[in-house]
C-alpha cells in the first residue's frame, strides 16, 4: 500500500466502536442470590455457614478436596496457603518471576524470602531454572498456571519431591484449569485462587483456598477467620485451639454479598473451559495469519488451559515496529482487549524484589539469584487477548467479539503482506464497550 489506511497512521478504524470482551457475565438467578442475601440482613458471615459454606462445599466437590476456605482476596487465600504450611523467618520459597506479584508479596509479611527462577517460553515454571536455586533455606515452591496453561506438573511434584519441598498452586489465572484430566490446585499442599471481577469466577472481590490437610486448613482459618469460625471448625485437640478466639490479628472473610453472586458459576464452569477451547484456537488462527506471531498458550493434549488470556509473541524481524506497535495498531481499530501484560511484569525488574523487606525480618539475601533471559524476552515480545467462554445464551455476543477480532486481524495481516482488500466492519452492539467490561486486559494480574 503507498498510503496506510490504518487508524494507527491516521485511517478510518475497522470497528464503529471500542470493543472489549464483557465480564463477568450476568444471569438473573445470581443477581436475585444477591438479592435475597441482602434481604436476608446478613451482610457478615462470621461461621461457616450460609452462602460461604454452599461456595465452599461446591468449590472442595468440585476440585476433589476435603477443605474449602472462602477469603476477600486471591492475595489472602495465597498468604493463608503459606502460613499454613508453617512458613517463616529465614525460609525461602522458589517462585516465578514471570508471574503477577501477589503470588509471592504476602511471603515477606511471614519474614520468608521468594527466590526467583526463570520461565519456561510458555510461561510456565521452568523446574531446571529454578534446580540451581535450591539452598539449605529452601522450604517451598510456589507456581503460577500462567494466562489459565497449566505447567508441567509430573516435573513440578517430582522435582518438590526431590527437594523436600511443600507446594502451593496459584491458580488464580486458571479456574476450572487441569492436568491430565485433573483439576489445577490439587497437586500440593494448597491451591489458591482470586474471585476478582476479571477472573473466571468472578465475585468482584475474593479469593479460595483448597487442601486436603487439616493442618494446613486450621492454621489458615487460624490467620484469618478468628472466633465463631475458628473455634467451630478447628481441631479442638490441635496445639493452636486456644488461639481460635482471637485468631493472628488478621481478618480475611469474603463479603457474603460477592460470594452469593459467584457461587451459582461453580456449575457452569466446567461449559466454559470446553467453550474457550474452540474460541481460543480461532483467534490463534486470525492472528497467525500475520507473519511473525506465535501463540504461546493454547491448550495442549494433556494440560487444558482456562484461557484466562491467549499470550501471542510478536517476532519484531516480520512485524516492523515489534509487539509495541501492533498492540497500538489494534487498539486504534477499536479493539481494546488487545494488550501489553503490564501488571505482570518479571517480579526481578520490580524494587520490592531486588530490595526486599519485610515488617517482621531483616534479610540477609537477596530475591535475584540469576538472569531471567526467558521472562525478559517474554515482556519485551508479548502481547495477550481475552478468549469467550460461550455461556449458554450470550452465543451471539461472543459471535459478535469474535468478528470484530476477526476484522481487526485481517485489516492487519491485508496491511502488512501489501494486500489492497479493505476489512469489512461489523457491527459491534452487542460487545462494543466504551465504559464498561474491559475484559482481561485491565486488571490481568489483580489477585
């Protein structure tokens, strides 16, 4: 083309208007739950008991484990995993860098240190970055199932095993997620999951914890759920009973409100992650049409993705102006959901990493232990979009997202191998968004 016709260089966009991927999606039965919660006049749910207790009992049946510990945030079910595990002063946890920073933050409020190991080019935990790390301090690895791609968790188990080492699973990207057929968040000592409003499961604000020890559950209840749900639900035999009333001088009960509104999508979660499949494969089909992008996190024979984010990378030898440009090429066209991971940066570039501190500890060592040639590629290369979910009755506006990605994509690919063709533009009601439902791509990383 002699003269670019992209709205990036001046040029009429392709969509009539902004288009992101509405989330979450609404059912009249999970607003008139909220409703009769409200009614009910209990806004506070200090046992378990209630809307918490039905989460929770669905969440453990669902996951295939004994204990189920509702929070107010994916950050408090991560800090509840790892004291419940014991850990403390002086331990240290390998962690992801390549991941967002709730997963290891809360360790520096136990005085336990994260150690940083590189990423696999899928994002996921890479085992054999992180076997050099290992120290006589080292009593944990925290993953991260990155963008919903489950990692390779025959590697992950073996090598904690190897080690001696407790594992919890952030799974806060990768509700509904498995491995071999089995559920993310099983495989450790405790899986952790965020209910923010951009995840799968969405209550606005809150976090779950699963496990099947009764230990890890007691202590976890015991950090943040102090008096009628502690001195109910622990072991009255257990060694920290007596601190039930009173609990750690923490408190991290959901909002009963949030709960009731996600506990009617336990159910359809498993329709969704079937639906993401196809929607997935077909945006990695539009956006391999232009030369130079890979898709990192599709679904494999044996780990299927939650497809909180399809993670393309953007090679800058075939698309001139690299991953930067082409993010800004499609958001001028109108479509939003096209975006730089930025919340999730690698934890090694951010000061609390390469600084750290903690209110209870001095440290004596450092976070970064090595280069993250992996994960710094991954930042500079990368861009990720929201995947439809195909809920029953909203078939027609995950058609209608999908068309605009599609029409946004070939605008692109026509642009870039010189093709004169114009892009048709549909219409976008039904996702077009100018105010609301940004999808994933504005808060990707919030726990």
């Amino acid at each position: 083309m002699s003269v670019s016709d992209l709205a990036v260089d001046g040029g009429q966009p392709v969509l009539d208007r902004t288009t992101a991927y509405p989330w979450p999606k609404q059912r009249s039965e999970w607003s008139e739950r909220v409703l009769r919660q409200l009614e009910s006049g209990k806004l506070s749910v200090y046992d378990r008991s209630g809307v918490v207790a039905e989460f929770e009992d669905a969440w453990a049946a669902a996951h295939g484990t004994e204990f189920s510990l509702v929070t107010n945030s994916g950050t408090a079910a991560l800090h509840s995993a790892f004291y419940g595990i014991g850990l403390g002063p002086g331990d240290e946890v390998l962690c992801p860098t390549y991941t967002f920073f709730a997963t290891a933050a809360s360790l520096f409020q136990l005085g336990a240190l994260p150690v940083l190991a590189d990423c696999r080019p899928d994002g996921s935990f890479d085992t054999g970055a992180a076997e050099q790390l290992v120290t006589d301090r080292t009593k944990a690895i925290v993953i991260t199932h990155m963008w919903g791609l489950p990692c390779d968790m025959d590697e992950v188990v073996a090598f904690a095993e190897r080690h001696g080492l407790d594992l919890v699973e952030d799974c806060s990207h990768a509700h509904g997620a498995t491995y071999r057929g089995r559920p993310v968040g099983t495989f450790g000592a405790a899986g952790a999951w965020s209910l923010q409003t951009q995840k799968l499961i969405a209550a606005g604000e809150g976090g779950v914890l699963a496990t099947r020890s009764r230990e890890v559950y007691d202590r976890a209840q015991l950090l943040g759920h102090f008096n009628k749900r502690a001195m109910k639900e622990m072991d009255a035999a257990g060694p920290l009973y007596p601190y039930s009333v009173t609990g750690l001088g923490l408190k991290y009960r959901a909002h009963p409100l949030g709960v009731a509104f996600a506990v009617g999508q336990i159910a359809e979660l498993d329709s969704w992650i079937k639906g993401k499949q196809g929607f997935a494969e077909e945006i990695a089909r539009l956006f391999t049409r232009i030369a130079g992008i890979t898709p990192l996190t599709l679904s494999t024979a044996e780990r299927t993705s939650a497809h909180y984010a399809l993670l393309f990378d953007v090679d800058p030898a075939l698309v001139p102006g690299g991953r930067d440009w082409l993010v800004a090429a499609c958001n001028a066209e109108g479509l939003d959901d096209v975006d730089i991971p930025k919340a999730t940066s690698p934890l090694h570039t951010l000061h609390l990493f390469q600084n750290p501190i903690s209110p209870v500890t001095t440290y004596d060592r450092t976070c970064v232990r090595t280069a993250f040639p992996i994960a710094d590629r991954l930042a500079a290369r990368t861009f990720k979009i929201s995947v439809p979910c195909a809920p029953v009755g909203y078939e027609e506006e995950d058609a209608g997202y999908l068309a605009a990605v599609e029409a946004v994509a070939r605008k692109l690919a026509d642009h870039l191998s010189g093709a004169a063709r114009p892009a048709p533009a549909p219409s976008t009601e039904a996702v077009g968004t100018e105010a609301a439902g940004t999808g994933a791509s504005s808060a990707e990383g919030v726990r």
